[in-house]
C-alpha cells in the first residue's frame, strides 16, 4: 500500500498510479446503508422559531408569531441516523454521513449497480458515469444521491491513502477553518436576540447568520420587524461581529430591495436565499440595487448551475452544499470557478465533514468560513466519537484518514443495515 509519505511527497499524482494498477482488493463489492439508534439526554421545546418560506405567502400555511416560552424540558429522547458505506474486496471501507433520506433510493435502485465491480479509488470517473447514468442526474434527489456516494469515496481513498481528505485536494491552507455561527431556531424576538447575540460572541463567533421570520404575506408589519432584526444585531454587536441573513426563498424582488434599502447602512455581510433557485434575474436585479453583499446557493446543483449564476452578475458568494450539489468532487469544482470570478464559497452547512475539508483546501479568500448550525450540531453527529466542534468560533482539522468518522460503541443502541 502506497504510504502516506510517498504521497504527500511525490511528484506525481499517486492516487491516479493506484486508480489505474488497483488490484482485485480495491473493487467495490457493497454499497450499503446503515441506520443508527441510540437515545440521549435533550432539552425540548425551546428554539423552535419559525423562518419565513414560499409557502408563507398563503395565510393557512404562515404560522403563528412565534413567542419563546421557558426554559424547556430536559428528557431522554430517541435519536437515529443513516450513514452510507462503501466496502472493497480488499476489507476497506469509506464511510459518510448522516446521509438524507432522499438519498437512499437513488442510490439503492440507481447507483449502486453501476458501483459494484468498480475501482473504489477511480473518484473522479465514477462521479462522471454517476452523472452520465440517468437523463434526471443533473440536480434534485438524484444528485444527492451523487453526493452522498462520492463524499464515501472521498473517506475510502482518504482511508487507503492514510490521509485526511483536505491532504488529498492539495493539501490545508491553515490550521483551523473559522465558523460562522447560524442562529436557525433561535427567537428573533428583540430580547431574546440581544441575549443570544452577545453570548455566541462570547463563544468566538465573530460571524453570526440571522434567519428572517416574515415575509410578504406579513405585509408592512413584517417588513419592519426584519429591519428591526438588523438594526438590533448591529447595535447589539458593533463593529465585533459579521451579520448575515437567511430569507429561505421567501421573498419578492420588490420586498428584497425595500429591506435592503432600509439596513444597507447596518452593513450585513449577505442576504442569503431571497428568492427560489430559478429566478436568476431576481437575484441580478437585487445585487444591481443594493450594496448587500447577495448569496445563495445551498440548492445549486453541479458546477454548470454555479457558474451560471457567476457568470450572470448574480450573486457574490457561493453557497453550495457538497451533501447536495455533487460531493466532495463537484465543491471543489465550484470553488476553482468561483476563485476566476473573485466570488466566495461558503457552503451550506446542514452538515459539516465534506465542507470543512474542501474549505481547510482552499485560499482563505475563495473559501473564508464553514457554517456551523448552533442548535443542530448540538445532537447531528451524536453517534461519532470525534465530533467536530468549534473552540473560540474555530475548527481544528482533524488529522484521521479520510473524513475521520468513528462510531462510538457506548452510544449505538442498535445498528440496522436497510435495504
């Protein structure tokens, strides 16, 4: 087996010389979804705040006003997870997850066909036949499905090489990738978020992301009270700290220019998502209007989409989420066109393995931060014994092979393979 050393220090690309002399003990022979149970101790019943959606524009869809209640309710609750394995003749094995649900069809009925027999380390022309399989793979559950088979592929040659997958893409360009800290659940109630705010400075998120809870369907009281987020954030933090918002394709054209118009001088760093992927001209139309920085992103599928955007004046940073848009393999893609448009990527973060390697990878100017959801990431990778958490708003880059997922033993109740 190749070492780490001769890797790292070779002139060459060794993965290619392995890809192209892999012997029987590197073809894939199962490709298989694995459903953990186990439960934990959880406070229930706080930050549930709701974020404005397209369907809000219809009354019998918008919820409530939200009002944070107390301090919850501590309880033991049931918690799963689905991960994905890919496993060789020769015993190795790459592994990712947890792996949404709209996955697992696609690749069980699919890709997993096309998989078997093949060399698990020829990454790159297995995400093409991936891609060239099906007329519907360009975006959607079918590229999750991609997804989800090539960030595993990434762990199974990370794992031969004996190296952490950043190594892999060239190698890291700084010790720790700073976090920015996404507030999704958290009250957008005045007090709450001047509480809220000022703590996760505290903790080292210099950069914090809001997500607006009205829309259009709230009319001019809503408006308002998304101004007043801003404005509150902004007096709240001063200069110590980054803001950033998310309108969850919730919004107008004529809506998103009124709210940029009115908290331009507040500074945000983006709005992120004002309207749903198709309507590109909207987002033109908004970064023409406003000195708000625009995004978007985390439902682009594959680098052709991404560079559409760019290559349109759309938007200025690239949120693409390497669980969704095409793995490990396509977010670099991303990233390497978006360097020629002086863009940024900072992917979405629902989930964080493949993104804070592809980021650790990347000039820091292309790719300055990772998105840690505070809430989520609280319980997401419960059943992993290194788990990667901030400390002071930064990310240590783990220095296991490939993504560095271990399963904890003491936390895995019940182990399911699904078929």
């Amino acid at each position: 087996m190749t070492s780490r050393r001769a890797f790292l220090g070779g002139l060459s690309w060794p993965w290619v010389e392995a890809a192209l002399a892999a012997g029987p003990e590197l073809k894939i022979t199962a490709v298989d979804f694995v459903r953990l149970e186990g439960r934990r101790e959880a406070v229930t019943g706080v930050n549930r705040q709701h974020q404005v959606q397209p369907l809000h524009i219809y009354e019998d869809h918008r919820p409530k006003v939200y009002r944070e209640g107390g301090g919850g309710e501590r309880k033991t609750v049931a918690v799963n997870a689905i991960y994905l394995k890919v496993k060789t003749a020769g015993g190795l094995e790459g592994v990712y997850g947890p792996i949404d649900r709209e996955a697992l069809f696609v690749v069980q009925q699919q890709l997993k066909p096309l998989l078997l027999g093949k060399n698990g380390l020829a990454v790159e022309t297995l995400w093409d036949q991936m891609y060239r399989s099906n007329r519907h793979s360009r975006a959607s559950h079918f590229m999750i499905g991609i997804s989800a088979l090539d960030n595993a592929l990434w762990d199974l040659r990370g794992r031969y090489f004996k190296a952490p997958v950043y190594e892999l893409l060239g190698g890291p360009t700084r010790e720790k990738v700073e976090a920015y800290g996404s507030c999704l659940g958290y009250s957008v109630e005045p007090e709450s978020v001047r509480k809220w705010s000022a703590e996760f400075l505290r903790q080292g998120f210099r950069n914090q992301k809001w997500f607006l809870a009205y829309g259009p369907g709230d009319h001019t009281e809503g408006l308002k009270k998304n101004v007043e987020l801003v404005a509150n954030l902004r007096e709240t933090l001063g200069d110590r700290a980054e803001i950033m918002f998310d309108a969850f394709q919730g919004w107008s054209l004529d809506y998103a220019i009124a709210w940029a118009k009115q908290v331009e001088r507040y500074r945000p760093r983006f709005i992120e998502e004002a309207f749903q992927m198709d309507r590109m001209e909207s987002f033109v139309k908004l970064r023409a209007a406003t000195s708000v920085p625009v995004a978007t992103g985390e439902h682009m599928y594959g680098r052709w989409e991404a560079k559409r955007f760019l290559e349109a004046g759309a938007i200025t940073v690239v949120q693409a989420d390497p669980e969704w848009c095409g793995g490990t393999s396509e977010l670099a893609k991303i990233c390497h066109i978006a360097s020629t448009y002086d863009a940024q990527v900072i992917p979405h973060g629902h989930s964080l393995h493949a993104a804070l390697h592809v980021v650790a990878s990347q000039s820091p100017l292309t790719c300055p931060l990772v998105e840690y959801l505070i809430g989520k990431m609280e319980s997401y990778y419960y059943f992993e014994k290194n788990q990667l958490t901030p400390v002071g708003g930064r990310i240590a880059l783990p220095e296991r092979p490939g993504f560095g997922i271990e399963f904890d033993p003491g936390k895995v109740e019940k182990e399911t393979v699904l078929s």
